[in-house]
C-alpha cells in the first residue's frame, strides 16, 4: 500500500513515521531521500526484491520537494506498482491540492498540521500588545510542547528579516509571503536582527544551563520585551 505523510508538523509525522519502521523491525527497511537519491533509485528500491525476500518498506523522504526529480513521472509510475508494494512517501511540506488528486486512489493520506493557535500567536507577533502575547503563548502551550513554538517563533523571525531585506530569496507561495511581507512592515530590519538574536541567546542558555528559568519562562520574558 502507499502512504503519504506530508505537513509542517514534521514532529508529529516522524512519531508516525517510527511507529511504521518498529512495525517492520524483523523486515528489510530502505531509507531514500529526494536530496541524495535518484527517481532511479527509488523504482531499483521498490522493484527490487526475489520470491523469498520477507517483505520490505521503503521509506521515500522529501521526493516531491526535489527539483531533480519529476512529481507527475513519479505517481505515474507508481499508479502502476501493485498496491502490495508497501512506500511511504514523507514531506516535511504540505503538498498542493493538485498533486494530491494524481496520487492513486487507493493512498493512505495523513496531513500533520499545527494547531491554529500556534499560527495565531505567530501572525500577532509586534510591538505594544504584551498581555495579549503572553496569553497568546500560554494559549499555544495547552496542545504544543515550548520547544516547537519556540522553534517556529525562531523560524517566524528568520522569514520576516528575509522578507525584510528584500535581497534575500525565499521559497514560499505567493499567499504564505503577502502574509509575511503585512507583519514584517510592523517592525524595521534592525529591531527583527535584534529580536532574532536574542533568541540566540536564549537557546543557548537553554542549552548550556546559563538560565534559572524553564524555556517556556524565557519565552514569556522575550515576549515582554518586543
């Protein structure tokens, strides 16, 4: 059968992702990524095999994010596998409607997604609203561990300085980049590399054990600050 586990919540994708490759533990594993692996190479892992091999899972990672690699040849090829052949196709993004409908109809789909208060405490991100902020975070942190949102309040400030300095190259759809380009007018480029490095700072002293306080309290303490 084949499988495809695709979303930004890649946390919660590669939990799923392991439960797969424990349940083929006595069972050959293939492990292929679209950034050091061929289209070749995925048809050799999945073809590939005699009448007394136990059954094998190939786990595909990030084919369809790959440039090199044609995503329409490749589910055109797949539509003829037997549906035995047991693939799991991982992404790390969320794949587009258009894509989706050319896999066969038989595929497994899992979409893993951040709950929306995540994005909300993201998107309100500026200056002068601090209680609304905190109560934003502490929101997020009733379904979401401080590390991811601390990860993707990291990722959030990476994306608005490079939506910022509009020399930098992005790689997001037109509607993820409107919505990037209406918050980072909020801030100038320096008080966004101001508040970039602060995070540094706080996953280092998180890291090397230079802080009292919990992530979560480090967090709320940037926060305050903005």
């Amino acid at each position: 059968m084949f499988h495809l586990f695709h979303g930004e919540n890649i946390d919660a994708s590669r939990k799923e992702l392991q439960a797969w490759r424990e349940k083929y533990v006595e069972r050959e594993v293939i492990i292929l990524s679209g950034k050091s692996n061929s289209f070749t190479d995925l048809v050799q892992a999945a073809e590939s095999g005699s009448l007394f091999q136990k059954d094998k899972l190939v786990l595909a990672e990030n084919f369809f994010a790959s440039k090199k690699i044609e995503a329409k040849a490749l589910l055109t090829w797949l539509k003829r596998l037997p549906t035995t052949t047991e693939i799991i196709f991982w992404e790390e993004k969320e794949l587009s409607k258009t894509l989706l409908n050319l896999f066969p109809k038989t595929t497994d789909i899992a979409l893993f997604r951040f709950e929306k208060s995540v994005f909300s405490f993201l998107e309100s991100l500026r200056p002068g609203i601090t209680s609304d902020l905190v109560a934003n975070f502490d929101y997020c942190l009733q379904t979401a561990p401080a590390e991811l949102v601390f990860s993707l309040l990291v990722r959030q400030l990476r994306y608005l300085i490079m939506v910022k300095d509009a020399t930098a190259s992005i790689d997001l759809s037109p509607w993820q980049l409107g919505k990037f380009r209406r918050q980072a007018e909020i801030f100038t480029l320096t008080q966004l590399l101001t508040l970039y490095r602060k995070l540094l700072q706080i996953d280092v002293k998180i890291k090397t054990g230079q802080t009292p306080f919990t992530l979560a309290e480090e967090i709320r303490l940037f926060l305050v600050k903005i």
